[in-house]
C-alpha cells in the first residue's frame, strides 16, 4: 500500500506509543501534590526563573525537558489559574504565528472571542506562512503535540483532569480558534484539539460526566467542523486521528457507528485525504468488533468505491479494490455481476499495484468451480478470452506473478496442449501466450514494457530456468508441430527455447532441424523473426554449430537468388510458372533472407550492392513491376546490410587493419540508399514503403551521426553524414502530411478506433523516428516546433513519444528546450493571431484556448527537478516577454501589438523558482507602460494577469518581502 509523504504526515501519525510509554508517577516533591509546603513567593520565583522565555520557546527548546515545563505549569496552575490558562493560550497564539501578546490582567471568565480578534488584527506574517507549514513544520508539529499530550497525561495523574475550569477554559479557547476564519489558527488549534481529544480518549475515566461532556464538546467543536474544511491538510488530519480514536480507544466516547466519518469522506477531492481514510478503514476491518459495522457502511458507499477504482489515482484505485475485496469475501452478495466485471478487466491496467489488487479478486470469485490445478488454469484462460480486447497476456502474467502460483503451473499447461480435447482453439492459443509470457517473466524477471509502479523492481524466479527446462524441452518438439498452423501460437513456441538451459547434443540438434524447417516453411514475418533470434540464441550456446549455421544461411540465400531469376523470367515471358506464382516465391523468399539478415552478417554473399540496383532500377520505371511488399523487404535488407557494413568496419579498423576502401564503398552504398528513400519518400503512394523509407532514412542519419566523428580513424570519420537543410524539409513534410493529416479535434479520437490500429502503429512509428534525430541530437532540437505545435491536440495517441523527446532534450540542454517550447507556442500564436484582425478577438477564440491548454501541458514538463532546469525557465519567460514588447505601436497608450503572448507565459509561471520570479518581474518593467488608460484596459489586461501572477507566486515564497521594492501599476 503506498502512502503519501506530506508536510502534515507526522502531525498526524505522533508518539502516541511513546507517550503512553512514559512513566508519569510524580512523587510528592515533583507533582504538586505537597504544593500547601511551598511558600507563594518560592514558587514564583522558581517559576519565573524557568520562564525566562514564551512557553512556546521552551517546549521548542531541545535543552528543557517536557516533563519539567510540565510540572512548572501545573504548579503555576495551582497557585495562579489565571495566569497558567493565560500561558497556554499565549503558546497557542504564537504556535500559530500571531505576535499578539496577551495581557497580564485578564480574569476568568475570559472573553474567547475578543482574544482571537485581538490576535488576528496583531497576525505580523502576512504571508500565506505560519509555522506548521514551513520547512521544519514536522518537527515544531512533533514539539508541540508532545507538549500538549505530556500536559494532558500529567494532569490526569492528579485531581486537576477534574477541574471546571481548567480543560472548560482550555478547551474553550482551542475550539474558538479552530473556528477562526484564518488558516493558521485553523490548521495549529485543529491540531492541538485533536491531539487533546487523543490523550483524553486514553487516559479518562468513563464515568466522569464532566469529561465526556467536554470531549463531545471537543467532538462537535473541531473535529465534525473541521473535517470539513477547505484545507486537505485540516481534514486530513481530523480524519487520520479519527481513525486512531477507533482504532486504539475503542473505550472512548465514540460508538460503531462514528465509522462513518471514514467512509464520507471517500468523496473528497483530495487524494492524501481518501488515502488516509482507506489507511484507517484497513486497519479498523481487523477488530473484528468493527467489521459488521465497516461492512454496513461499505455498502452504503459501495459505488463510492467502485468510482475510485478507475480514478486518474492509481494508487487509490488500488485501495479501494482491496476493500472491496475484504467486504466481497465476507459478503459474496456485496457486489453483482457488473461490478465485479469492472474490477476484473483492471487486472489489464498499467498500474501494476491497481492490476495485482485486481487480479487477488478473480481466484477468489471462481474457487468454488476450481478443485484441480487444471481446473484453476481452464478459468485463468476462460477469464483471458472473455477479455479479448486485450492484446496480449503479458499484464495478466504480470498481474498474477509472485502472488498467485497458477502462472507458474507450466507442467499442467503443457498437459493442457498436448491434450486438448475439451478446449477451444482460442482457449489453447491463450494457453500458449500465457505459458510464454510467464516463462519469459519468471525467467528474466521484465515487467511488461508499458505497465509501471512506484517500485520497479526487476524479480526473476528461483532455478526458473531449470523448471522451464524440465518441464518444456522434452515437449518442445512435439508443441511446434501440433500448433504449426497457427502463427500467433508458433510465435510464441518459437520463443520458449531462449529461456531454457542448453540442451544435450541429441536434443539441441532435433531443437534446430525442426526451426530449420519451420524457418523454411513458414510466410508470416512475425514467426521468422521470432524463430531467428531463437537461432541466434541457439547458435550463441554452442560454437560446434557453425556448419548448420552457415547451410541455413546458404539455402535462405539460393533460395533467393532462384526466386529473383525466376521473377526476371516471368517477366520475360519465359517462366513456366505466372507472375502471380512467381511474386509469392520472391516475397517468401525476401522475408527469409530479411530476417536472418537482421541477425546474422550475409556479407559473405555481397547481396546489398544486387539488391540495391534492384531498388534503383524499380524507381527508374514509369511503373514498378515488383510487388509493393517487396520494396519494404528490399529496403529492410539494404538497411541491415549497412549497419552490419559499419558495424564490420570498425571492429576491423579498431584491430588497426587499413579500411579505407571499405569504407568509401560503404559511403557510397549509404548515400545511394539515402536517395532511393528519398525519391520514395516524396513520391509513393503506397503507405507502408513510405513509412519504411522514411524510418530508414531517420535511422541512417542516427548512425552515421556526430558519434563516428569520435572514431580514432580518418576513415571512419569521413563516414560522417551530414544532412541538408532540404533533407530535414522533406522529412518534416511528410511526418505532417502522414502522422498530422487530419488537425482536427476529431483526428485523434479517430485513429482510437479499433479499426484504425495498424494505421496508428505507422503513424507512431514515423513520428517516433522522427523524434529520434531530436532525442540523439542529430537535428536541431528547435525544428521539432513542427510536430511539438499537436502535442495537447494529439496527446492521447502521441503524448508518450513526444513527452519523452522533450524530457531527453531537457536533460541535455535545458536553454535550447526551454527556447524549443516557447517557440512551439510562439508557432501556434502566430496562427491564431493571423486568422484573427485584433489580439482581444483572439484572446476571445477557442482557438486561443486550445493554445493555453498547450501551454499548461508543456509546462508540466518543468515540474522535476526544478533547481537542474531553472535556466530553460527563465530562457522561456526572457525570451516571451521579449518577443511580446517587440513591436510597438506608434500611440503611446496602445500595447504592444504582441503583449497577448505574456498569457501564454503566465502558463509558466508556476515552473519558476522564487529567486528567478523577482528577476522576471523586474525584466517585465522594460515594457513602458506607467499608467493603465481605463479605455484599453482589455487590451493591457495580459501584462496585468502576468504580473499578478508572478506576485502572488512571489507572495507565498520566501522572497515575498522583496516584492516591495518594484513598482505597481495604477490605472487611471
């Protein structure tokens, strides 16, 4: 469960166990309790001498004792009420932040409510601050309420818990403050009064009318009122020592039913509030006294819950699904069928605390149709396909791994498969992707890509690797061809050898035979993807594979070879079999040679300089003969053929052999790639060959990038490429004509359709390999303006890629992110400002707004790591206010003709430290504008707001008193 670290936190979570801890038996020379002994005049002395400081200054004081300052008061209580009473609210006031000193004088009865006006008007921090809020508020928080606790203890042990007028006076004027409209009384009294309301709850005697009339009093006075208030901080401490009341008085004066005041909060718009109820409610379900009453109330606020299981708040969602999880296993009848539905598909979510709270509810809700562990998997699977939107197992594995074992039942899966007799082919495939994903988890111990927590830690299972090759290898062979037919299942077959100890010699050698075959049997790429890098794994366990490796290699690459005259010859005319027959050879045979290409260097065949004439001969005909599939595994080919041309050239020039003429034809062969990309790029209508050339070209111009610059050799350094400014043209062009096409709001809602997934995959691959000449810096970060303009619009869909460009750059250069940003908004301004004639029909403008949603979720990029990225902020905010004072009109009381970007600025205002507010307030003053003609108000209205803003932020920062050394404007 997580927790939310706060400045209040330990307010509300202070010794009580340490307080009751405390040994509180005073003798009789320490107690008071032989005080008729004692001469008046003695005792004050000795009083005054240890109050030569506030009673606040001593409680904070680590050189007094508590228990000393304690027993002074006591003793001063007994001689003087007046005078002890007029000390404790003197230490309240100054616990709040008021300077306002009490007078000697007063009598009892006092007047409460003059007291508080009197401080409030005397309250010398004007500023939103007061001590329980400042940096070392926990630690005056922990002072404080040990004082008051110990104080309340101590009196309990005499006759003075008893007295009228101490805790009526006392608990009179901690109420009233609490009451008070200003925050600081507010927050400290609350505080106080809560922290008195705890010790009395643990130390009272129950039969004693008086007290309980004074805590209910207490009760109705601070806690019901200020569990209510507008402050979380306020609430969440009512709330958290409410739960403490429950918890551990259950003898004090509150019944069963007060458990509401748990529950009703549940609603509120505070996160550490909720969270803070869930905490206390988790612990009240273990009395189980408690528990019908928390059932009770549960189910009033049932559909409370289950709201809070799909909040933007993963962590709460995560309690409240394990509430409801307590109350559906005492209660089967809590929840129905469609609630328990909308718990379950969260075992899906990206949280990974959310998905496992999720996922401890499933076993549960079917166990009683489950007695065999075959049984337990059939419902795992049935669950799986009733999800079938999902696309693939691995959350769900992730979901279950190391809490529940039935995803690590592999010897009853493989059972399962190889009998199927009973199951649906869909049934036997999630079989299959569940078997796979939790092999590959247990394994390597990788949390699915795209599910995150707050703790990310990567746990392989214990001699996993040996259970998988116990209960898998020997089966392996007979898995792959029972479930030939399927892709998706051979897939991931194919994958299960990687995570498996070599095998014997007899085996490992039946293991490659069967891929061998499979790899030559097989069209869909996915499967000879997979089973290559099986290969390459394979090949990697043991070197006396040589020989196999390289027949394989050999047949794939004659096999193309055939292929390609066999094509020529239907071309011609000459071919016994038709072109259409013909096309499938070459694109089987392509596909092949692509993916082994990718894992092994075919350099020994000189396939690229062939391959690549093939290219250039196809783009050369008015209309290209090859089938359209055929150029993306062309240029696939080619690709991988350079990077192993690179990769081959440096490894030989780092064992100091001369590579000079390698590499000019390597340069020659990257610059003739680059040009079929481009022709393609501009020019096909085919989506797919367009999204391959231009990925390639991103992915050519990263590796032949600044970093071979590094390289001690002359030869390796000329391999450098260097892009023109045409280039980034092109490829800007076409990343807006493709992955922007339609800047509408419905564009990117549109492409969340089902239907439009694999056109969504192409797009994000595009603008992903465009945002990587940004991320490795070969482009400059300013040009990413383009496709940076569409961030807010296009954030669901794009947001991930784009968010991650930005944060590279940030890390990098902070100065060039924060002059990126500004002009990103500085793009669509010009925009808005074009389409409207004046600025305050544009500031009026939907279009506007938009630019300001922009603008507020670029900013958010800023929040880390404040002090590491300050300069990008200030650069933003100099160069805005720049560019908003640059034009100015000829009459001096109209604006300048830009001053409606200061409203984007305002946007940003928040991401300044307190230290660079006041130099960006002072930078604002160049704009010469001494007096606001109330005429033109509107029109001045942005430098208003900006300023505004930046002044309050300055308000409530510590450099607040600078504020009144700058001017204000007036208007006339």
């Amino acid at each position: 469960m997580s927790s939310i670290s706060t400045e209040v936190e330990v307010q509300s979570s202070l010794p009580d166990t340490e307080a009751e801890s405390m040994e509180f038996q005073l003798s009789n020379d320490e107690g008071g309790s032989n005080k008729e002994n004692e001469e008046p005049l003695e005792l004050m002395q000795e009083y005054a001498q240890e109050t030569c400081s506030s009673l606040l200054e001593l409680v904070c004081d680590r050189r007094q004792k508590t228990k000393d300052i304690c027993q002074a008061w006591i003793r001063l209580y007994t001689y003087s009420p007046e005078a002890a009473l007029l000390k404790f609210m003197q230490f309240v006031l100054e616990a709040s932040g008021s300077q306002y000193q009490l007078p000697d004088r007063l009598e009892i009865p006092f007047d409460f409510s003059d007291m508080l006006i009197a401080a409030t008007a005397h309250f010398g921090n004007k500023s939103l601050s007061y001590p329980l809020i400042m940096k070392s508020g926990n630690s005056f928080a922990r002072d404080v309420c040990y004082f008051v606790q110990y104080l309340m203890r101590l009196l309990h042990t005499t006759s003075l818990i008893l007295d009228d007028v101490l805790l009526r006076n006392v608990a009179g004027f901690v109420m009233v403050c609490a009451d008070s409209k200003v925050r600081a009384f507010r927050h400290t009294c609350t505080l106080i009064g809560l922290k008195m309301m705890t010790t009395l709850c643990a130390t009272v005697l129950l039969e004693s009318e008086q007290l309980k009339e004074i805590w209910l009093q207490m009760f109705t006075g601070v806690f019901l009122e200020r569990s209510g208030d507008v402050v979380d901080e306020i609430r969440y401490l009512c709330l958290a020592e409410c739960g403490i009341w429950l918890e551990k008085y259950p003898q004090c004066y509150l019944n069963p039913d007060h458990v509401k005041h748990l529950f009703q909060p549940l609603q509120d718009n505070s996160r550490k509030v909720i969270e803070c109820c869930f905490q206390a409610l988790f612990k009240l379900w273990h009395n189980p006294k408690l528990r019908p009453v928390c059932l009770e109330q549960g189910a009033k606020y049932r559909m409370t819950l289950l709201g809070l299981t799909m909040s933007a708040e993963s962590e709460l969602g995560q309690m409240a699904i394990q509430l409801l999880g307590l109350f559906y296993r005492a209660n089967p009848l809590f929840l129905d069928e469609s609630m328990l539905q909308v718990i379950e598909q969260l075992v899906f979510a990206a949280h990974r605390g959310l998905a496992q709270a999720a996922a401890d509810l499933v076993p549960y809700r079917y166990q009683e149709t489950a007695s065999t562990e075959q049984e337990r998997l059939l419902i795992l699977v049935q669950f799986f396909v009733r999800f079938g939107e999902h696309e693939h197992a691995a959350y769900l594995v992730d979901a279950f791994y190391g809490r529940n074992d039935i995803v690590l039942a592999w010897s009853s899966m493989v059972s399962m498969l190889l009998q199927p007799d009973t199951l649906t082919e869909p049934e036997t495939s999630a079989i299959i992707e569940i078997l796979t994903r939790a092999v590959k988890q247990a394994v390597t111990g990788e949390i699915p890509p795209g599910r995150y927590t707050e703790d990310l830690v990567r746990q392989a299972q214990p001699n996993a690797k040996k259970l998988a090759t116990r209960y898998l290898l020997s089966k392996l062979p007979a898995l792959l061809r029972q479930y030939r037919s399927s892709e998706r299942d051979l897939s991931n077959l194919l994958e299960l050898p990687q995570f498996v100890i070599m095998p014997q010699k007899a085996q490992f050698q039946e293991l490659l035979e069967q891929i061998k075959d499979i790899m030559f049997e097989q069209e869909a790429l996915s499967v000879l993807q997979m089973g290559a890098m099986t290969l390459e794994h394979l090949y990697g366990l043991n070197a006396s594979c040589l020989n196999h490796r390289k027949e394989l290699l050999n047949n794939a690459v004659t096999n193309y070879m055939i292929a390609t005259a066999a094509w020529e010859q239907s071309l011609a005319g000459t071919s016994r079999l038709s072109v259409k027959n013909n096309a499938k050879r070459l694109l089987d045979t392509l596909r092949l040679l692509s993916t082994l290409y990718a894992r092994f260097d075919l350099n020994d065949w000189q396939l690229s300089d062939k391959i690549l004439d093939t290219l250039k001969h196809a783009l050369d005909e008015r209309e290209s003969r090859l089938p359209d599939e055929s150029l993306s595994l062309y240029l696939t080919i080619v690709y991988v053929s350079l990077s192993w041309d690179l990769q081959r050239s440096k490894d030989a020039a780092k064992a100091g052999r001369d590579v000079a003429e390698e590499c000019r034809a390597l340069r020659r062969r990257m610059e003739s790639f680059l040009l079929v990309n481009f022709q393609l790029i501009e020019h096909t209508s085919i989506i797919q060959v367009g999204c391959d050339a231009f990925s390639f070209t991103c992915d050519i111009f990263v590796l032949f990038a600044d970093p071979l610059r590094q390289n001690s050799c002359d030869s390796i350094r000329a391999l450098e490429y260097k892009s023109k400014i045409s280039e980034y043209q092109l490829i800007e062009s076409f990343v807006l004509r493709f992955a922007f096409a339609a800047a509408e709001d419905e564009g990117a809602a549109a492409l969340l359709a089902p239907e439009m997934f694999s056109l969504l995959q192409s797009k994000r691959r595009v603008l992903a390999s465009y945002c990587k000449l940004v991320f490795h810096n070969v482009m400059p970060v300013m040009r990413s303006c383009i496709v940076l303009q569409y961030y807010e619009r296009y954030n669901p869909v794009f947001g991930d890629i784009l968010r991650a460009t930005l944060e590279r750059c940030l890390s990098v250069n902070p100065v060039n992110c924060g002059m990126t940003v500004m002009h990103t908004c500085l793009l669509v301004y010009k925009r808005i400002r074009f389409a409207y004639p004046n600025a305050v029909e544009a500031a009026a403008s939907t279009d506007f707004a938009d630019l300001l949603k922009l603008a507020n979720l670029l900013a958010e990029l800023f929040n880390a790591k404040q002090l590491e990225i300050r300069s990008g902020v200030v650069i933003l905010h100099r160069a805005g206010i720049r560019y908003a004072a640059e034009i100015m009109p000829d009459d001096p009381t109209s604006p300048p003709e830009n001053l409606l970007y200061l409203s984007v600025l305002q946007q940003f205002v928040p991401q300044l430290l307190a230290q660079d507010m006041l130099d960006v307030l002072k930078f604002v003053q160049f704009i010469d504008q001494v007096a606001l003609p109330t005429s033109r108000a509107d029109e001045w209205q942005p430098l208003v707001a900006y300023r505004n803003a930046l002044e309050i932020a300055l308000v409530q920062s510590c450099r607040r008193d600078d504020l009144s050394n700058l001017p204000s404007y007036a208007v006339e």
